[in-house]
C-alpha cells in the first residue's frame, strides 16, 4: 500500500445553494487521489482545524472521504478559512479569501506538531505532497521548521512531490516567493507546474519553460498549459501531450487539483507517464463539467492499472 502525507489546508467552500462544502488545494488532491486509489494508498491529509462546530462538520466530512487524519490538529482558538467564488461565462473563477482565523496557519505552533515532524524524519510515508500555497499561508519560521523536516524526509529516501499553485495575495513579496519556489523545486521528485504560475511567480522575462526546468533534472516535470499540450520533462527528455477539449465547462475550480491526483494514482503504480496524463485529463474534465472543488466523479483505477467507470458516483459531499 502506498502512503502518501498531503500538507497543506482545507477550507470551507461558500456555496451559493447554502449546502456545506470544504475545499482547498491540497485537500482537493488528497480526496481524488484516495477516491481513485481506494484501498491501494493511504492517504493523510495533514492540517489544522478548529473546535468549532464547523471544523466538527469539516472533521466528519474528512473521515467520510476516507482520509487518514493522524496528524489533523485542533486549535481551541481558531476555525477554517472560508473563500466564495465567482465564476464567470467561460467557467473562469475568481477567489474571495478570509483566512485570519484559519487553524492550518498556526500548524507548527501547535503543540502535538512534533508528531508530524517525528513521522517526516522517520520516512513514515513514501510520498510528501505540499504546494506553494502550503508554503504561503506560514510564517516564515513556520516555514523554515517545515522545510527543514522535508529536508530530514529527503535524507530518509522519501520523496516529494511539489505543485505550483501560486496565490500572489499569499506572499510578502515575490522574491520571498521565488526563494521558496527554488527550494521546493531542489527538494521536488515530482513538479506539477502550469504555465501561468511560473509566469506569474518568475515574470515573462524569464526562460521559456522547458529550458527553465531542464536545470531541474532530478524531478520529473508535468507542465500543465491550459487548452494547449501538457509537457512532460523526464530526464530531459521532453514529451507533449494534446489537451482534448472539454465537452462542458461549468466551473473550473479544483481541475488542477484534480489533474493532479489523476496523475498520480496512475503514476505511482505503474510510473508510465502517457496513461498518467490521460488519466489526469479525464478526470479534470470531470470535475470543470459541475460546480465546486470537489464534485461527483466516475473514475477508478482497478487492479490491472486501467482506468474504468465505477458502478455509482463517487461523492461524499
């Protein structure tokens, strides 16, 4: 069984029919990866909530999608961030934020943190997975006991898979951004980059893409471009694969997340990229043809490694 620790935060996800949803990109992630690897990986999703009723209904709804909350912490003092979203004609969207009371961001001040920390040095997982939001929404000493824990994880012979995701809003000033981009990429044995992150994070000025990566050669690259080819970097060999166009785009919140985690479940089996990549693809186009971050899905991955529609929906929320 694999086992693989998600770091990072759940939100609670306004909706617009009042019904209680819970997103965020890390746990986005955690969730479809468990859904298609089911009793194949043990998925833990580690972050912090409160002790309020809401982080009690956040709590149960965890438990039900079948994540391992060994290492979720309570704050007495705090709750969970909240974001709205507005999504526009093409099924773009826009973030609305309120994190000031968000429990994930005060994680390592919290005393049982050293559990965690504990399991990263031991290599208690095979796989690591954090974001640049991860990364962002700590303090920085919070993030230097953090990074120093993935560098310990590293020297264990675990592995790290790292995505992009950047948030300007997040960050202090885009060199602290930078600075903490190269440090992840050095630690990265799997990337998931899109383009408009790296832009954003690195400016137009900087190389084109490929060339960018290539100096990270100890990682296996999958650079996401919208409607246009996925690229795959391994080993400087580079590989590109068309995007088929969505048949329905409704709200394309969490499809990142979700290509993510499609991609894995193939790879971490079989670590052939081409039907992790398909994988992937469908199972973004899945999640942008409905609304929110985590909808009704109809992917599995069986015991033979091939992708097949399950008998119902998976949908726990």
């Amino acid at each position: 069984m694999i086992k693989v620790a998600f770091f990072g935060e759940a939100m609670h996800e306004l909706s617009l029919n009042n019904e209680l949803c819970f997103g965020g990109d890390i746990y986005n992630s955690a969730v479809y990866l468990k859904r298609l690897l089911m009793n194949n990986a043990e998925v833990y999703f580690v972050s912090a909530i409160g002790s309020d009723e809401l982080s009690t209904q956040a709590y149960t709804r965890f438990k039900k999608q079948e994540l391992n909350l060994q290492y979720l912490l309570r704050s007495k003092g705090r709750t969970l961030g909240a974001y709205g979203i507005v999504v526009d004609d093409t099924g773009e969207r826009t973030f609305h934020y309120d994190r000031r009371d968000s429990a994930a961001r005060a994680y390592f001040k919290l005393a049982p943190q050293q559990h965690f920390l504990a399991a990263l040095e031991r290599k208690q997982f095979d796989y690591l997975y954090f974001s640049a939001i991860s990364l962002a929404i700590l303090d920085e000493q919070s993030r230097e006991l953090f990074m120093a824990a993935v560098a310990a994880y590293k020297g264990a012979g675990g592995k790290v898979i790292f995505d992009s995701n950047y948030r300007a809003v997040l960050w202090q000033n885009k060199a602290t951004a930078q600075k903490c981009y190269k440090q992840a990429y050095a630690f990265a044995d799997i990337l998931l980059v899109t383009d408009d992150d790296h832009f954003g994070v690195f400016g137009s000025a900087s190389p084109q893409l490929v060339s960018f990566y290539q100096a990270y050669a100890h990682s296996l690259v999958i650079i996401k471009q919208g409607v246009n080819d996925t690229l795959v970097l391994q080993q400087q060999l580079l590989n590109r694969y068309p995007v088929e166009p969505a048949k329905r785009v409704v709200d394309t919140t969490g499809a990142g997340d979700a290509f993510a985690a499609g991609f894995l479940a193939e790879y971490l089996i079989t670590q052939q990229c081409e039907q992790a990549v398909n994988t992937a693809q469908q199972l973004a186009a899945q999640v942008i043809a409905a609304t929110g971050a985590i909808v009704a899905t109809t992917l599995t991955i069986t015991t033979s490694n091939q992708l097949s529609p399950s008998e119902q929906d998976t949908d726990y929320e």
